[in-house]
C-alpha cells in the first residue's frame, strides 16, 4: 500500500463518520396522535361521539320562509325562522341520560306598533330539558300535549297550524314509563301562578299495536281548578293513509282542552265543553303528501283561559266548527313546500276566518 492509497482511506473513512454524526443530529418529530371524530351509531343517525368523551352529539334544524294571511283583518304577514336543535345522549348504568336544547329566532319585516321596516327576532331557548331513564325536567310541552315515549300520541292534526288540541309548554318534572307494547307518563307543570305553591299536572296513558295507537291525557288547571280530558286514536290505513280522531271534555275554562280564539274576540282562548277532531293524511307519491281535517266544538265557557275564573258548568251555548287542508311537496331530500289552509266559523257573534300559509323550508 502506497502512501496515496493510504491518504484517499483516511479520508473516505472520515467522511463515511462525519455524515453519520451529522445523521444524527438531524431527528424528525413524532407526528402528535390526532383523534378524529367518530360515529356513533347507537342512537340512530347523526350522532357523533365528543372526542375524548362517551357522549354522542347531534345538530340539527332548518332555516324558514313563511307567508301567511288572514281574511279576519284582511292581512298578511312573512316571516322567517332559524331553528338549531342540539342533543347530547350517553348510556348510563341508570338509563340513557339525555339533554335536548331547542334554540330558535323568527324575523318579520315589521316591528309591531311602529312600522319600522325590517328586524331582527331575538333566539329563545324554545325548548330545554333533561332525561335520566325515565326521569324527564325542564321546559317542553305538556305531557297533555304530547310525551316523549308516547310516539303518534301526540299533538293534534296532520297540519302544522293545526286543529285546536291544547297546545302547550311548560317548565315540569316528570316521569315516563314503557312498557312492550304500552306506555305512560305523569308531570307536574308550573303554571306561573306565584300566588300558588300547587303545579298543574298532566298525564297520559296509551298502547301500541302494530299501526295502531290509542291514548287518554288529562290535565288539571289549579288555578281554574278545572281538568281536561283527551282521548285519541291513531292509525295508519293501507300503505298510504293516517287516520287521527281526538275527542276531548273539559269542565270548566282550562288550558287543557281544545281551547282556540274566536275571530271576533281577537287572542283570547276559549274552551268548549266538548269537542272532537278527525283528520287524515294521505301519500300521493314519493314526494306528496296531502291531508284534510274538520272539528266541531260546543258550548263554549264564557270566561277565557287567560281569566282562570273556576265557573263550573256555565257555558255561553257558542259553538263553532272548522275544516283545513295542505299539501307538502318535497322535490328533494330535506327541502319542504307546504301550504294549508283553515277556515272557522263561531256563532254567536264569534265570527269566522279564512287563514292560510306558504312555506319554504331546508332542514338538516
């Protein structure tokens, strides 16, 4: 080995050490674990799962247009509403724990008593409650209304205006229980009244065969101290068709009945002492649905809800009756039009109307 080969080795075995040690020197991070967002399928589509947690998380809601008139006062009016609706669900070793909040805002291009043009409608939090189980508090409608496991038992016509049924919300505490094939559900309702350390209470009982649902609600108004009484049955005809018949009894003036206004009386709800109410939908096609429904109600308390003056039996002898109608079509998925109409008709002075309503309506 000659000296110029012994030069060229030492400076290649250099070289080969230098670069390792540099090599070395140079260490590429570790990539943070990142935990992406999960579905979670257990409580039905929608939900995902907040990272790091067992809870699973839904939004949803629509946004609103909505023209409407009435031939009372010869008007019409638009309005436009945004609703968010968040659910929060877990399952827990007492029962699925459960909390829903309901925000929403309308808009209307008139500010009521000032003809300014165009405003902004304040959000509420239109609903806000919690479920334990069976345990169920916060603010919702009335289990008169409608109960959270009581499925097509609830509410009142197939329109969204709908046929006088006693619509309702309240702050409450309650129970639901469930059975197979029947269910149930008791609440106790603040009334507002601060006068009163005694709630309202509302109930429901009902059972469920196949496409079939019969129920009974009840309510009693401490401030009245009257109650109300509903029974109801839906069902499904054919394929196509659903049938609603409800027919209610109440005592005394009582927001648990089919209170509604008369045209001539402006706001103020009225009871009758009876009432019943049919309606019924049909599926045309894929994307059309159409109902019709009418009611009838007699003998009418004279003192409005809004007086909670406990009269007993005495009734003014007004009647009144009411049909209605809509069509929805829904060209695609989760994009709504819709349009119904109702006309009513008290006597004795009562009056009548003709009302009717447009909308367009994108949920997600």
């Amino acid at each position: 080995m000659n000296i110029k080969s012994l030069l060229l080795g030492s400076a290649a075995a250099l070289f080969a050490v230098s670069g390792a040690s540099a090599a070395d020197v140079i260490i590429a991070a570790e990539p943070e674990p990142v935990e992406y967002v999960r579905v979670c399928d257990a409580f039905g589509t929608g939900y995902f799962y907040i990272p790091g947690t067992e809870t699973c998380l839904k939004i949803s809601g629509f946004a609103r247009f909505r023209v409407e008139f009435d031939s009372n006062d010869d008007s019409y009016e638009s309005t436009a509403r945004g609703r968010l609706n968040i659910q929060a669900k877990e399952d827990t070793e007492l029962g699925l724990l459960h909390a829903y909040l309901r925000v929403q805002a309308d808009t209307s291009p008139n500010d009521a008593g000032t003809n300014t043009f165009g405003y902004d409608g304040n959000a509420v939090f239109d609903q806000a409650y919690l479920e334990l189980g069976g345990l169920i508090a916060g603010y919702t409608e009335n289990t008169f209304v409608n109960s959270k496991n009581g499925g097509a038992s609830g509410f009142g016509s197939h329109t969204d205006d709908g046929l006088a049924y006693g619509d309702g919300q309240a702050n409450q505490i309650g129970y639901n229980f469930t059975g197979a094939n029947w269910f149930a559900a008791i609440s106790a309702n603040d009334d507002g009244d601060a006068a009163s350390y005694t709630p309202d209470f509302t109930g429901r009982v009902g059972g469920v065969w196949g496409g079939m649902t019969v129920y009974v609600a009840a309510g009693y108004d401490q401030s009245a101290e009257n109650f109300g009484v509903k029974l109801g049955l839906n069902t499904d005809i054919g394929t196509a068709g659903n049938l609603i018949v409800q027919g209610f009894y109440a005592d005394g003036p009582t927001a648990y009945s089919a209170a509604t206004s008369a045209p001539a009386f402006g706001a103020s709800m009225f009871t009758p002492e009876w009432s019943v109410l049919g309606s019924y939908q049909h599926t045309l096609s894929s994307t059309l649905t159409a109902s019709i429904g009418g009611q009838y109600s007699a003998d009418y308390y004279t003192a409005p809800i809004t007086g909670y003056l406990p009269l007993g039996s005495a009734n003014s002898g007004m009647d009144s009756w009411a049909v209605e109608g809509s069509l929805v079509w829904t060209p695609v998925a989760n994009f709504e039009v819709r349009s119904e109409i109702k006309y009513i008709d008290f006597n004795q002075g009562g009056g009548d109307a003709t009302r009717g309503m447009f909308w367009l309506q994108r949920s997600f």
